[in-house]
C-alpha cells in the first residue's frame, strides 16, 4: 500500500472521529485547506461521498462509516509491518508502545518495566503520556498497543481489565485542621478554596469531583486550577486551601509541611484499566497482558507506602488500601 494512500486514509480517521475539519487538521499536524484536498482526493477516488458537510457541521456518511472501519484496520496492519522492519533493523524482536494517563498510579508502570518476558528477551517497551480521550484514540487506531486508562469513555473497540483501583487525596498544610483526621469525607472540605486539575486534563473525573460535592452540600467558597502539581504546592499557601489529587499527584507533592489524607468516598474510587483493540490478536500483547495481571496478582500493595512521611507527627501520609487483582 503507497504512503499516498495510507495519508488519505489517515485524513478520512482523523475527520471522521473529530467531525471537524479544524480539530483533524490540528491532530494531524496540517492546515485546513490541505485535509480538505485530502478529503476530496479521497472521495474522488472511491467515487462516494464519506462526509456531508457545509459550513458548520460535517457527518459521517453510511459509506464513511463502513470505510472508516476498514480504514482503521488497513492503518493499523501498514504500521505494524513498518514497525516490523525497524524492529528487524534494530536486532529487538518486537516494540511495545504503551501509552499512560499523567493520573494513573506509577506502580503499575515500574512493575510493567521491571517484567522480563522469557519469549521476548529483547522486548523494547516504549512509553508514550497522553491524556485519556488521546489514548483511547490512539489505541483504537493503532497507535498504541496497550494503555492504561484511568477512568475511560466509553469505547466499543476496545477490550479493558480493571488493574487497580485508588481513592483520591487531599493535600493540607501541616498546620491545617484537619491533619488529625486520618481520613477525609467530602464534607470536610466544604467551603474550603479547592485546588483542582484543569478539567481538560480528565473532565469525567472534574465533573464527577463536583457533582458530589452538590449533592452532599459541600461546595467550595472557590476553585483554583493547575496543570503541573508544583502549580498546587504554590497555591496550597493561601488560607485554608485543600488541593484534591489522584494518586499520581500526591505522590509529587509529598514533602515535608505537607500533610497527605485519602478521600473516602465511595463514588469517587478512581478505577484504572488496561485496555487493548479488540480486535489485536497479536500474540506479544496477550502475553505481556497475561504477565502482567499475574504479577499484580502477587502484590499485596499498600496506597501510598512509596511516601515518605515526615519525621513530625503531624505531616505525613495515612495510607489507605488500594485495590490489585488479587488470588
């Protein structure tokens, strides 16, 4: 299959899924004028209309949409073949591209990291972070080859294991109220100045974090919002700030005058999934999946216990339990 041709396809995907010529030209890294030639190249071709469009809206024909399942599968096998050869190149057996949420528990990528396949002594993972909507995308498309999800969309093409499980946490200051608490309820925190995660970077989690909030009464007097976790330590200074994190986050905050407590609130366990195509049946992936959930099974894996807690007794972290698959 020519280059030309896999571009074209790429174009048709990338619209497809984005239903917008200006966020597909942004994906693929070029301007609007040239996905548009691309896209009437295409049509040209196959002598069908995929797209119906004006100048507001753009959908997927019945025709787009039988070809765009096809197209997938054909992008997905002309990467694995160019992958093939570079790896041949290399003198690896095969490339693992797993993609990451920046909220996902850095455990489960250590432990990947530190498996040794005995079929693929010359496995090469490659880590890629993106945010969750990019990795479902990029999974489904080919992308990527595995990921973990922290809480995904809903998505039909993909198969998902649950591997762990976690609360939220709130960080404080050491002088805080509330560090004699060893655990923290919703209801606490209200009319507190939050400190939270753009809703960008994971808007499920940011809506479910406030929906709970009004319905338990415990609304912030207001919202700061940060993308880098050195953003909240700075904004944990202001008077009676809480700042609520995933795991991840709170394991880069951790420092001495900070106190660390988990969130216990049942609706906003954070569930982490490791998700595949569902239709990849590579026989690597099913490995590495299947080793995986079996090195996870021997960890009895307390949150938090890589903290180091402060040496005065009143900053620190109180662990709560996560959950891993488990015999």
């Amino acid at each position: 299959m020519a280059r030309s041709e896999i571009k074209l396809m790429e174009a048709a995907i990338a619209l497809g899924e984005e239903l917008s010529f200006a966020r597909a030209a942004y994906r693929l890294g070029i301007t609007q004028p040239t996905l548009t030639k691309q896209i009437a190249e295409l049509e040209s071709r196959l002598g069908a209309i995929l797209f119906a469009r004006n100048h507001r809206t753009v959908i997927l024909s019945e025709i787009g949409q039988a070809f765009l399942k096809e197209a997938r599968l054909s992008v997905l096998h002309a990467d694995r073949a160019l992958q093939a050869v570079r790896t041949a190149k290399e003198d690896v057996e095969a490339v693992l591209n797993v993609g990451r949420s920046p909220h996902m528990d850095p455990f489960l990528v250590s432990t990947l990291l530190e498996m040794r396949m005995t079929k693929y002594p010359k496995l090469r993972i490659e880590l890629h972070t993106r945010l969750v909507h990019e990795l479902v995308r990029d999974v489904e498309t080919g992308v990527l080859d595995l990921a973990f999800l922290t809480e995904p969309p809903e998505a039909p093409l993909l198969t998902k294991i649950k591997v762990a499980e976690a609360p939220f946490y709130i960080a404080i200051l050491g002088t805080d109220r509330l560090v004699a608490y060893p655990a923290l309820r919703m209801k606490q925190l209200a009319q507190r100045q939050w400190v939270l995660f753009e809703r960008q970077t994971h808007p499920m989690l940011y809506e479910r974090l406030l929906t709970l909030a009004i319905e338990q009464n415990a609304a912030p007097r207001g919202v700061h919002h940060f993308m880098a976790v050195e953003e909240a330590y700075a904004l944990l200074e202001e008077n009676e700030s809480v700042v609520l994190l995933t795991k991840a986050d709170a394991l880069t905050i951790a420092r001495t005058g900070v106190a660390v407590r988990p969130l216990e609130e049942a609706a906003l366990c954070i569930k982490t999934y490791l998700a595949s195509r569902s239709d990849n049946h590579s026989k690597l992936v099913s490995s590495v999946v299947r080793a995986l959930i079996r090195k996870l099974e021997t960890v009895q894996f307390t949150s938090m216990s890589l903290l180091l807690c402060a040496t005065s007794p009143v900053v620190g972290v109180i662990p709560a339990q996560e959950k891993y698959p488990a015999r």
